[in-house]
C-alpha cells in the first residue's frame, strides 16, 4: 500500500467543534504541503492571522516556507503559519529540488548551482525574497559588458585552467544567450581530470575541496569566484606538469 502522509493543523473553529482541529493528508511530502495551504485558504484562517504586509509576501512565502514534514506515526504534530521571510537562497534550493531534479542533466544542474554558488548567494541569498528589488538586481555589470571586459584583461594568449567543465559551459552559455561569439575563447584545461588521473585514479569528479584536503591546503573561503581561483592554483602547484595537460582540453 503506498504511504499516506498525514499531518494536523488548528484552523480554529467558531463553535469549537473538534477543538479546531482538522487532519489533511497527501500522497507525497509536497502534495501534503499543497493540502495544508488549500485548508488555510478554505477556512479563511489567512484572514484572522495575517496582517496587510503578510498578505503582501504570501504569494512569495507560503508554499517555500512551510515547515511541513511528516510524522512517523502520522499523528500529533501541529503546524502554525510561518511569519519569517525565506532567503532567496532556501526558496531557490527548493524551487530546483521541486521542479529540475530529475528534469535537467546532473551536469547541467550542477552548472547552475556552481553558478547561484559563486555568483548569485554572495549578493542575494540571505535577502528575504520580499526585499529583493528591481534596482538591486540591475545593480551589476550587464553580463556582455562584463565578458568583454574580462576577455581583454585576459588578453589573446591566454588559456581557462578550471576545476571542472562547468565554468566554461556556464560562460559559453551565457554568451551564446547574450548573442556573444563563443568562438575565439581561450582553450580551457580540466585540472578536475587531471587529479583524479595523477592522485585518485578512481575515475570520477571530486570536489575542490577534497582536493585540498588530500594535500592538505589550508582553503579560502569557497564559492567566492576569486578564493576558487586561488584555491585550484594551490591544488595545481601540487600536481605533476611536466607533461603539459593538452589530454585535458574541454
């Protein structure tokens, strides 16, 4: 038989009836969580508990914050409407579990999350969603104007050294968005392949982080664009290029 997810809420009751109390129930975790905001609506509790602004974020807030997880004896837990803002980094973690996993290649779902990682939860993500602005988010460089920029300071001979494809396939992306030529990018080096060929040889991806903790780097901060840079040259100096590392192009 397949699981049934329970949970209790109080919605209040005019005449007291069953203290108030009423049972909702759902397939999965997240049709659960649907139910529960159907049954706030439906007995008009948004009305009596939220106030002007909280009405204003709830489009935002509701079905990302909700705190639901199932009891293991689907009883006894109680749920009360939350009244803190979500981060932009929990609602966007969320909206990707919801909707990509499954959807979009791991590589690809990998991309963005070293993206929203280096580029994005610096910025915004410990913003409450309500606060986020327009004007905050056109605040920064218009993406062709900064891949230009970047481009010259690299200069023509020049070469990408990464720790993985995902760099280079999110910048080739986003060019190709922005109607950019990707042609005359420098070549770029997967120096993830090279650890795993030199010092893991165990024929899969590792982490950044592991890498330093084999060689025992003390690391600078992650997921700043500029301590990962750093943090893959500490790594590099530790390997053998004597070789060179063409067997390594993306």
């Amino acid at each position: 038989m397949a699981q049934v997810h329970r949970q209790r809420i109080y919605i209040g009751s005019e005449d007291n009836s069953s203290n108030g109390v009423k049972w909702v129930q759902g397939k999965s975790v997240d049709e659960l969580n649907d139910n529960i905001v159907r049954a706030y609506l439906e007995n008009n509790l948004l009305d009596r508990l939220l106030t002007a602004e909280d009405r204003r974020k709830l489009a935002l807030l509701l079905l990302a914050t909700l705190p639901v997880e199932p009891a293991e004896n689907g009883l006894n837990n109680v749920v009360s409407l939350p009244t803190q803002a979500i981060l932009f980094r929990h609602y966007t973690e969320r909206w990707l579990r919801t909707y990509k996993e499954g959807v979009l290649k791991p590589t690809t779902l990998a991309g963005y999350r070293c993206n929203l990682n280096k580029h994005i939860y610096p910025a915004l993500g410990d913003c409450p969603l309500p606060d986020i602005t327009t004007d905050m988010i056109q605040s920064g460089l218009p993406f062709p104007e900064a891949a230009a920029e970047f481009l010259e300071w690299c200069g023509e001979d020049s070469a990408f050294v990464t720790w993985s494809e995902n760099d280079i396939i999110m910048i080739e992306d986003n060019m190709l968005f922005h109607g950019m030529e990707i042609d005359g990018l420098p070549k770029c080096y997967d120096m993830q392949l090279l650890f795993d060929d030199q010092i893991t040889q165990e024929d899969r991806s590792f982490a950044l982080s592991y890498a330093m903790w084999k060689f025992d780097i003390k690391p600078q901060r992650s997921h700043d664009a500029l301590n990962d840079a750093i943090n893959t040259v500490e790594v590099l100096k530790r390997l053998d290029l004597s070789e060179g590392f063409e067997d390594y192009e993306i």
